[in-house]
C-alpha cells in the first residue's frame, strides 16, 4: 500500500483563498465522486481535507457577505433612531419655547 504524501495544510489553506468560488465548488465537487468511487483510497485523507478547507473558506465568504449586506441596514437603523431623536428634541425646544410664554 502507498503511503499518503504529507499535505502542507497551511498552505493549502493560504491557496484557497486565491481560489474563486466556482473553483473551491469544483474541487469540493470532485473530491466527493473520487471519495465515492473510491472511499478507503490511499488519498481519501487528502480530498477530505481539500473538501474541508473549501468548504470552510466559502462559509467565511458567505459569513463575511452577511455581514457587508447588513451593514447598510444597521445604517439605516442608526439613522431612523437619530431622526427619532432630533424630532424629540425639536419638540421639547417647542414645548419649552411655549412653556415660557
């Protein structure tokens, strides 16, 4: 039996970080059939690890997509309660304005 050659997991992680998304999905794609047709290959080890590590870099993108989108919206939030604000503000100007004559 051939011995797995040894994966540099740090560099493979740096590697998939340059990758676009249709290449981190094809790799995921393609290491599943190789797993499926072949589950206790000498390399198994290696395509699960090349599955991990795609996997894990298109959830960080997705996470850090989420979090991009809800910025405005957190924005927008800051800016409603600021408007909120400058109106109670404005009234109670009013209310003292009045309150004095």
């Amino acid at each position: 039996m051939m011995r797995e050659a040894p994966m540099d997991h740090a560099a493979y992680q740096a590697k998939v970080k340059r990758m676009s998304f249709e290449q981190l999905t094809y790799i995921i794609a393609d290491c599943r059939a190789v797993l499926a047709a072949n589950p206790m290959g000498h390399k198994a080890g290696h395509y699960c690890d090349e599955i991990n590590y795609c996997a894990a870099e298109l959830a960080a993108r997705a996470k850090k997509q989420a979090i991009t989108k809800s910025i405005p919206a957190q924005i927008n939030e800051l800016k409603r309660q600021i408007r909120g604000l400058e109106l109670e503000l404005t009234s109670s100007k009013i209310d003292r304005i009045i309150n004095r004559s």
